[in-house]
C-alpha cells in the first residue's frame, strides 16, 4: 500500500520540479512509511511513498520503468492475482523483484487498458508512455484506493489524496459550492467531485487517457445484477460461494509481512476470520473495539468469536477521551469533508493493529452485496405503500417528535423517524435519504441564503443512476446503489483513510470481484438476510453471532454531545465564526445544539454532519 502523487505540464513550457513533487510525497508518508522514490524528464514527474508487503527490498522501489525507459508506473495497492498474469503473459520477460508492481508494469506495457478485467486486487496507478506522450490512470472496481486528479492552468495532476496535490498545485484551493451543497445530504461529497473547485476524484472503476489535448474518462466495469444464475441444486450453488469466498481470502493471506483481522464480533468479520485459520497454523492476531455504552458495544461478540478462532485477540476501549485523541489526529489528516463518526474507533483500532501487524482483512463489503442494512428491510416495506406528499411527511414528522427521545444505537424512534422521512421521495433518491443527513428541505433552512440556490441538484447523482436500477428486483436496485454511492464514498473512504492513517493496509476479501460477481448475480432469495453467508458458515463459527441481529457500527455521540462534548461542540461550532464563514445558519445549529442537549430531539447525526464539516474547513479552508 503507498502514496503516489504526480505531475505533467501538457501545454506549457514547464519542467516538473522535482523537489517540490518530493514534498508532496512527503505529505503522504503515513501512505508509506518504509520508502520513497521521484522520477522526472522534463515535463513529467512521478513521486512515491511506499508500504512494503511483497518484496520489501529494492528491488520493489517505484516509481519503476521497464529496461528501455519507455513505460513508467506509481501504483498504490495489491495485485493478488500477480502471479497468474506473469505466466499468462510475461513468458521471456526477465523480472528484477518478487513484486507485483513489476507485473503490472509489463503487463499494461503488453496489453494497455485492455488487461484490466483480468486484474484481482485493489489498485489505483499512473502509466507513462513516453514514446506516445499517454498517460493511463485507473482505480479498481469498488474504489478501494482513492485517486484524485486535475487538469488545470495546461498542466494534469494527479495523487492519493488532495493535499498532495495542494502541495504540487496551490491555485486547486477553490471551493466547489454545488458539490459541498451535497455533502449536508450524503455526509460526503460523492464521486467524483471533489468538494475542490478543479479537482476531481477518478470513480470506481473507472479509467482516464491523457493526452497533451485532452483527458478522457471511460468506465471499465460496472455493476452488473443480470441475468440471474439458474439454481438447479442449493447445495451446488452453496459449495460455489464458499469456494469462492475461500479463495478470496487466501488471495488477501499474500504477504511478506505480519497479517491479522479486524474483528467486530458481528458475521461478516467472523467468518472472514474462519476462512484466514484455515490458511495458516501460525498465531492469528484479531482487534475489536469496546464501548461503554452497552447499546453500542459488540465486544463480548468480538471475545466469543476470538475464542471460536483461537486468535490472540486484542481489545481498545473507545471512551471520550480516546474519540478527542482520534478526533484531532483525523481532522488533520482528512482533506475532504468527510462526516461518517465511525472513521474515529477505525482509526483508533487500526493504531492498536499496527502495533502488531501491517496487513489487516475485514468484513467490508458483505452488508451491500448480501442486504446486511436495514435500508434493504425498509425499501421492501416502502415500495408497498404510496409516495406521499412533502406537506404529509411533515405533518408525519412532527406527530413522531412526540415519541421518546432515544440515544442508543439504531434505536426505534431513530428508525422510525428516518423511515418516514424517505416516504416523499422515489426508490433511489429516498435510499440516499436514509443514509444520509439533512434532507433537502433541511437544507433550505440549514444553509444561508447564498447557498440556497446549490440545493436545488442536491440529489442529481441517484437520479442520474435511476434508469440503471429500474428494471431490477427491490432488492438487488437497493444493492447497486449501496454500492455506488455508500460503499464507494463512505465505507471504502473511512477504511483507508483510517488505517492508511497509521499506515496499516487493509483488505477487504466480501470485495474480491469473482466473489462480488457470483453473489451479484444469485437470485434474490439466496441473499435476502446473507441467507447463503449464513447457510455456509452455520456448524463453523458460533449460532450466537449467526442468528444474532445486525447492530451497526456506531459511537455513543448522542450521549457524549449532551454531556462531555457539549462544550467543545459549542467551540467548534461557535456562532461567530459561522457567521464570518457563511455558509451555516448560526441560528439553525444553535437550535440543534439546545434541542439535543436538553432532550428534545436526538440530532446527533446532523450535528457530526456539521462538526466533521467545520473541523474540514477550520484546517483546509479558512
């Protein structure tokens, strides 16, 4: 896992400065900690912080460039089916490392873009060809690693994360106000904006041919739900997902260095962790997170399972004195408005693996693909009865204001309150509704008069998606815009910033694309429930985390933002300076604020909207 970051001056007469590409690199050390290389000729230049996982000598550094100097690659990620290109397609090819980054070089030397179907793993990467002036960007199918790009004043940029490119480019520090408009609703800004004026994410996957004319952006694989696999035999169709997930595992067990697990406690984690004891003898080391809030904490789930695979396992109490340390540390390092809380015990749990590990597997991408959220459960139910009008939904909203205010975790009046809100909008638009944090009608009242006019597109993005889901099944249509919006933007976001952050990499074997493709096109009642994930893994892993019922995985903000937080909320969220900001309507937050405190209402979700919001733009754009 690495950090790469480069430059190219197409239509001016510039020479890429190589000193100032090292500094931008050096802004990704936490990507890469063990290494880091910069080449330039004349107008281009590539940068590279390294992780080392396979081949951790030399031999491994990047940028790399194939013996006659005319192809150049910086590639941050895993390759796991390296080893399978390299007979496949570099027979006769003398290779100088062990390294996966040595294939893929030779590989897209031979093949170009078109080998990228046959590529496993996780991967963003630049590819210079110097006798064709091209320049070949692509990310991985979920977008996994993040890669952001701009091309602006005659010169292409691109890098890991934004403020390396901030650090090559300073003029690319412009706000982009309809992209932020967005981010109140989704609780970040969704592919592939930016919430930066100039500069733009490259989505899931998703590739782009520069030229010194021109950047051509073009999908190289997407979703796909149909057609159905015919199921003949159950217990074939059992066999072939538990081949599958086996295999996607033993992929991710690649490593020239220490490999470990992160554990919730909760099914998918568990049986992730199942599949990684059947591939080594040796001590398996497991992480989890407790809370003191008991609607919260999952950790005597997270020491039954360590117990089932004998795991030495590992446990970080996250209380508020450890959300302060993380928050700091994380409000540094996020260089886009990013408002998922859950980022914080990642971040924290991810500093206590690395301690011990440097590759770590989770159970990330299950919920989506196998109907894991409550919003599958919800959108059945909601498709069944009418859409109902704006003025009723309100009239509805201020009835179940009356219920009991709740704080724990995905309570009942928070479901309930949430579900009704969605009841006004259409299929797609009202899974974002649910996901997400203020509606666009809140928006109207949020945001100050300026940034009124922005909200009108808010929800552009699902409804640009809409035709693709329309003729599929409730469920597989909620599956496939879960996965293009909230997987890519929320729950991938929140992975590898948290643990690049203590540079620790992760990988997600529920993401391994034969496995994704196989479950994507099972019929529907084999997934409904992880009906399939449970069948397979009942009689290996305890019935308790089996037939337990998912919880989510939160932090007691809610609690703390009445008591120990309250203050610091008021500081970062102070009246004034949302007033010299302008953007906020300091009178709606302070209404949030004073409803949540006395227990009026549980807004704890808009009120870390608004907090991760302004933590953003304190460091990046004040």
């Amino acid at each position: 896992m690495c950090g790469i970051v480069g430059i190219w001056h197409r239509q001016d007469p510039g020479t890429a400065d190589q000193a100032r590409l090292t500094a931008a690199a050096e802004t990704l050390a936490h990507r890469g900690p063990d290494d880091a290389g910069v080449w330039t000729q004349g107008p281009v230049g590539f940068a590279h912080r390294r992780l080392s996982i396979l081949d951790l000598s030399l031999a491994g550094r990047q940028p790399m460039a194939t013996p006659d100097g005319r192809y150049r690659i910086v590639f941050n990620g895993e390759i796991y089916n390296f080893r399978e290109l390299q007979q496949k397609y570099l027979h006769g090819v003398r290779l100088s490392s062990s390294s996966d980054t040595e294939v893929l070089l030779h590989v897209l030397a031979q093949q170009g873009s078109a080998v990228l179907p046959h590529l496993r793993g996780m991967f963003a990467f630049a590819f210079w060809d110097a006798q064709e002036e091209a320049l070949l960007l692509a990310r991985d199918p979920f977008g996994k690693k993040p890669l952001y790009w701009a091309a602006a004043h005659g010169v292409f940029s691109f890098a890991s994360e934004v403020k390396a490119l901030l650090h090559v480019q300073p003029a690319l520090k412009a706000i982009d106000r309809p992209a932020l408009a967005k981010y109140f609703l989704y609780e970040y800004v969704p592919s592939p904006a930016s919430g930066y004026q100039d500069i733009r994410q490259l989505s899931m996957g998703h590739l782009a041919r520069v030229r010194r004319d021109s950047v051509e952006l073009k999908a190289w694989w997407r979703p796909s739900y149909r057609p159905k696999t015919e199921i003949v035999d159950e217990e074939h169709t059992q066999r072939e997902f538990d081949r599958h997930l086996k295999h996607a595992v033993e992929r991710r067990m690649i490593a020239d260095v220490p490999v470990g697990l992160l554990l919730s406690g909760g099914l998918d984690s568990t049986t992730i962790g199942w599949y990684m004891r059947q591939c080594t003898t040796s001590p398996l080391h497991s992480f989890s997170v407790s809370f003191g809030e008991k609607s919260f904490d999952e950790s005597s789930y997270a020491r039954l399972a360590a117990r089932a695979l004998q795991t030495v396992h590992h446990e970080l109490r996250f209380d508020v004195a450890a959300f302060q340390k993380a928050v700091s540390v994380t409000a540094a390092g996020m260089d886009i408005p990013f408002g998922d809380a859950s980022l914080l015990p990642t971040y924290a749990i991810s500093k206590l693996a690395r301690q011990e590990i440097t590759v770590a597997l989770d159970g990330d991408g299950s919920d989506e693909l196998l109907g894991g959220y409550g919003t599958f459960q919800a959108a059945a139910v909601a498709d069944r009865l009418p859409r109902l009008p704006h003025a009723v939904v309100s009239g509805l909203r201020g009835a179940l204001n009356l219920l009991p205010t709740s704080y724990g975790n995905f309570s009942f009046d928070f479901k309930l309150k949430s579900f009704v809100e969605g009841l006004a909008y259409g299929r797609a638009a009202r899974n974002q509704i649910w996901l997400g944090s203020f509606g666009p009608r809140d928006l109207q009242e949020l945001l100050v008069p300026a940034w009124r006019s922005e909200c009108a597109q808010v929800l552009e993005d699902v409804a640009a998606i809409v035709e693709a889901t329309r003729a599929l099944a409730t469920f597989d249509a909620i599956s496939w815009l879960t996965v293009h919006h909230y997987l890519q933007n929320d729950i991938l976001v929140k992975l590898d910033r948290a643990t690049m952050l203590t540079s620790l990499e992760a990988r997600t074997p529920f993401l391994d694309l034969d496995f994704a493709e196989f479950v994507m096109h099972l019929p529907v009642h084999l997934k409904q429930n992880k009906y399939m994930l449970r069948r397979v893994m009942r009689g290996r892993i305890p019935d308790a985390i089996i037939d337990r019922s998912k919880r989510g995985f939160g932090i007691p903000l809610g609690f703390w933002l009445r008591g120990p937080l309250y203050g610091w909320a008021r500081e970062v969220l102070a009246p004034r300076k949302l007033r010299q900001q302008g953007v906020l309507a300091p009178q709606v937050v302070e209404r949030l604020l004073r409803e949540h405190k006395s227990g009026k209402a549980d807004w704890r979700k808009k009120l870390w909207t608004l907090l991760a919001w302004q933590l953003w733009y304190d460091r990046w754009m004040a």
